[in-house]
C-alpha cells in the first residue's frame, strides 16, 4: 500500500508551493473601481480603525486609513493635572502598552527634573516591560491568528497572558492600565512570592512559544497567508517612519533598547531579530522571536537585581514613606504638598523615546515651570506606522490587506489617544 | 551626543549656508535644539540629511500661549549612524499660522502635520492632503491650543434637537458655555 493510499486527502500537498504566489493581477480592461468601506466596526480591524479601500475585482487599487473614532483627548487632558496625576491618563494611550507610556512619560519627567532613578528601580522597570511587551505580543499573535481563521491559537496566548497579568496584579494590585511607574521610580518594591512566580513564568515561556511556533508554522493556511504576501523594503518604510518589528521584519536591525539605552537596558545582552524579505511572515517571526528575547532579559534583570531603594530619595518629587509620616514633621509637609500640588517642574522642552512593542513611543513634555505639563505629545508608533499599510497592501489581494493590517499590529487607543 | 560646542559648530555651517535660517540655538538637558525662520524648514532639514540626521522621527505642535509668536512646530531628526537626535523648532504667529510643508520630501510627516494642522491650526503649504485626522470633519476650533477650554464638550441628541434646545443651553435658552474662536 503506497502512502498516498493512507492519506488520499494529504495527497496534493506536494503540489502546493507556498513561494509562489501571484502578487499582481493584470485586470481585464473592463473592470470598473469599487470603494469599499470597511470599518469602523469590523473585527478584523482591532478596534475602531475605518478604511475606505478601492478594489479591482479583489485587488485593492487604493486604502485610505480613516482614524479619530477613540480620539478622547488624552493629551489636553494630561495637561490639565499634576505630573503624578497625569500618569494613569497616559497610560492609557496605548493601551497594550502601558509600561511604556508610563516610562515614556515618566522617564520625560525625569528628564525634566533632572532626577536620578536608583538602579533597583530601573531594574524593575525592565521586568515589567518586558513583561509587557511579551503580553502585547501575545494579544497581537491571538487576535492576528484569529484573523486569519486559527481559533485554538488564542485560547494558548491568552492563557500565558493571564499568567503575565496575575504577576502584574500582584506587584500592583492591578492587572491592566497598573501605574506602577511612578516619576522617580517604582511605586512599590516587588512583594515576596513574586520572584517565585516570576521564574517559574520564565520557566514555562519558550517552551509556550515553541507551541505556538508548532501550531503554525506547519500550518499552510497560515503559511500560505503569511509568506511573501505584500512585502516593503527598508527603505520605504524609514522614509515613513515606520520602527518597531515592522522595520526590524525588513533587515534593520533598529533598536532603541541596543542603540541608544535607557533605563539600564545596556546591562543585558539579548539579540535583536531580523526579517529578510520584509513581508508578512518576517514580521510574524520577528515577533516571535522577540519574545524569547524578552524572556532572557527578564531572566538577566532578575538574577542582577541590585538592592537598594526602589525610588528615588529627593522627597521633592517621590513621596515619604508611610512611617515618617507619624514621626516627621518634615516628611507630612512634603507629603502633604505633592498630593495637593503636586512638585513643580523646571522649564524646557524634553523629548523622550523608548522602544515599545509597536515601535518608538516618544513622549514630548513641555514644562512651563508649574506643577502641570504644558504640553504633552505622544509620538505614538501605531499612529505612524498606519502611514505604511497603503503601500504595503497596494495591488494585493483584499484577504492579504486583513493579514497585513494584524501583522502591523496597530493600537487604536494610540492611534487616537 | 553632539555637546553644546558642537551645536554651535552645526548652526554656525547651517548659517554660512543659508543665512537668515537659524534663530537661535538651546541646549538643554544634554540635548540640542535650533531655532530656525519658519519658511527655511525645508532647507534646513535637507541641510540636516546631508549632516547624518536623515530620519524624520516625530513632528508635534506646541502652544507657547500667552507669548507671541504663539504657535511652535518641532521636528525631532534623528541619526541612525551616529545615534544623535537634534530638535528643530520654528514659531508662527497666530495671526498667520503658515509653514512650508515638508511632507513631500519627508513621506512621514503626513499624518502628523495633519495632526498638528487639526489640533492647532497650523496651516502647511504645500500639504498634499491638509484635512483634520482626530477630529471630525465639521469641527470648529483647535483643541490642543491653550485657551481652548477643557471639558464640556456639547453633545447635540436628537429629541433636545426636536425640542429646539439641547443641554449646553441653560434656563434661558441661551448657551452655558461661551463659544470659543473657530
């Protein structure tokens, strides 16, 4: 009995070569423009991202990304608290990525103040992000997959994501939008049992992520909608300012975390993934990749966790701590004046980038010397990074533009802020 | 990092370049800025690309309300090879709230000059497609100025339609709230 007898259904597989693919259609001369408006409430857009797309047949000619439905206004709002107050409402930009916000603006505050972080501090902030960006990844890859018909994916990144959050829960008291970072430092050391946790999380990760790695990278619906379907070179993608692993999926190996460290990133050695072709699948395994990475620098962070305090010891900006208050005199002004007015800040005008899972997130803070930011601007990489999704989906086929748009992994809440 | 001399050095090239281009410089926190006329951006930047700074990362607005010029628009350039970043900023008066847009030669900016258009008023000439982006289309005023209120954004339902009022107005059916500059 020949193996084709055993699997008669597997018998064309052979035949199927996922390299080739046809990019471009020649369209018949008769064939007249569609406009299709898809959005804003459409599940594959994540979230409320309208796009008005003009088709050929199934070829999309022309993509108009039409954004501003959760516009909220999240920086005139920043603007109109107190620099400790204005963290939670930052946080909430982008809200995949909140560690980052917080460190973005935070870190721009610092800045401002010229205020050192102890390495402790700066140490767990590492955790946290990193952490974060492994959850970012992992709400992209089930959503992505979701997207491209894979149910059973979801279901395994959601469940590492829950383990991420109770970590997250338990340095905080809170699972999402968490403001743990506070300007300064952290807002509270790690409690015990979280570094148990923590490992054991370690632990289990990349053998998590060789497990989704199994269920798709065997997979020819995945393969077969992921390989070589609407590649951009390197080039076009800085010109439009594109960064983050969709510039990293082309062969750029720009990182903001290894070119230009903040926050001790320069301590941890890690790698930093590249793409070859640039097209959907790099960018599916940059990511990938990128969270193993991760879970080495929070291996690293946490074996070289230095003691000492976990936020800084300038009483003008981080509050005392509780027990000085019943003793203290000093210590109740102080804390008395930062949570009424809040600390004043020295004018100027700083511009803080940070890596984050999408990209750079560039937090801009002018100071007018009050104690409110008179301006806030985030450069939000989601909000640049849509500017690419016309090129990249030009002449593709309209299945191909819902695979690139959960391979660019845009965040409406940062898009809109 | 380019060190305060090294600022000067660039401006000065910048200046023997094109004369009336820089206003001034600033370093502040161990970063550099330069201050440039508002109609020599586009020279300036292609200026800054042949110097190393080739990457557009960010355009923003600032309101410096109450000082004139009020608005400010900066764009933050960024060296891939050097690992610099350098700020250039540029201020137009309210009254005439024009740059040369540098979207044509910088495809980045699109997107985000539409957003400082949208949330100050700051007119780009020469934008390809100079609409609001966050706002919607019908919308009066721009909201990230300054003097612009926060808050109290007036929400019209249609039964206070029907009714000829709808809750911005008070008692006396006139509007509570004032109704700021368009």
């Amino acid at each position: 009995m020949s193996t084709t007898d055993v699997t008669p259904y597997r018998s064309g597989e052979e035949r199927i070569d996922v390299t080739q693919r046809v990019q471009t259609l020649p369209a018949p001369p008769d064939q007249e423009l569609l406009t299709l408006n898809m959005g804003p409430h459409h599940p594959a857009t994540h979230g409320v991202l309208r796009l008005l797309v003009t088709l050929e047949a199934e070829v999309v000619r022309d993509l108009k990304p039409l954004i501003g439905y959760v516009h909220t206004g999240i920086e005139k709002t920043a603007e109109d608290k107190s620099y400790w107050k204005a963290i939670p409402v930052v946080e909430r930009m982008d809200y995949l990525a909140y560690y980052f916000n917080a460190m973005a603006f935070c870190g721009a505050t610092e800045t401002l103040l010229d205020v050192e972080v102890p390495r402790r501090a700066q140490y767990l902030r590492v955790i946290h992000m990193e952490l974060n960006r492994i959850m970012s990844h992992l709400v992209w890859l089930g959503t992505s997959m979701l997207d491209l018909g894979a149910v059973t994916v979801w279901w395994y990144c959601f469940r590492e994501r829950e383990t991420i959050l109770d970590l997250f829960e338990q340095s905080s008291g809170q699972r999402m939008h968490t403001r743990y970072f506070q300007v300064g430092g952290v807002m509270e050391d790690i409690p015990a049992g979280f570094e148990g946790n923590l490992r054991k999380f370690l632990k289990k990760m990349p053998d998590a992520i060789d497990q989704y790695l199994d269920l798709l990278n065997r997979n020819e619906i995945a393969l077969r909608r992921l390989r070589d379907t609407c590649p951009l070179d390197e080039q076009t993608l800085l010109d439009l300012g594109v960064t983050g692993p969709l510039l990293r999926a082309s062969g750029n190996p720009w990182d903001l975390r290894k070119a230009m460290p903040y926050s001790s990133y320069e301590d941890f050695e890690f790698k930093i993934p590249v793409g070859t072709r640039g097209d959907n699948y790099d960018r599916f395994a940059v990511r990938m990749q990128e969270m193993k990475e991760s879970v080495k620098i929070i291996e690293q962070a946490i074996d070289g966790l230095p003691e000492g305090p976990f936020i800084t010891e300038d009483r003008k900006v981080a509050l005392p701590p509780r027990h000085e208050l019943a003793t203290s005199m000093e210590a109740l002004l102080h804390h008395f004046k930062l949570v009424t007015e809040g600390f004043r800040v020295p004018p100027g005008e700083v511009y803080y980038p940070i890596e984050g899972p999408r990209g750079e997130y560039g937090m801009f803070i002018r100071s007018d010397g009050s104690s409110k930011p008179a301006r806030v601007h985030m450069r939000d990489p989601s909000f640049v990074n849509l500017q690419a999704t016309e090129p990249m989906v030009r002449d593709a086929y309209i299945a191909d533009l819902i695979t690139t748009l959960a391979m660019m992994d845009p965040v409406l809440g940062g898009v809109d802020r | 990092m380019p060190d305060a001399p090294g600022l000067e050095l660039l401006a000065q090239d910048l200046r023997d370049v094109h004369a009336d281009a820089v206003v001034g410089t600033e370093f502040f926190r161990g970063k550099g800025a330069i201050q440039i006329a508002p109609a020599a951006i586009d020279e300036v930047l292609a200026f800054l690309r042949g110097r190393g700074f080739a990457h557009l990362m960010s355009v923003h607005g600032v309101d410096y309300y109450p000082e004139e010029p009020r608005l400010g628009v900066q764009y933050e350039m960024l060296d891939r090879e050097a690992l610099d970043r350098l700020t250039v900023k540029l201020r137009v008066p309210l009254d005439a709230p024009s740059v040369p847009s540098v979207t044509p030669k910088w495809p980045t900016a699109n997107h985000q000059e539409r957003e400082v258009y949208d949330m100050f008023g700051v007119v780009f000439d020469g934008h390809p497609d100079l609409r609001r982006i966050l706002m919607p289309e019908d919308y009066e005023g721009h909201p990230q100025r300054r003097d612009f209120p926060i808050g109290g954004e007036p929400v019209l339902f249609t039964v206070a339609e029907a009714a000829g009022k709808d809750y911005t107005m008070g008692a006396d059916n006139k509007p509570k709230r004032a109704e700021t500059e368009s």
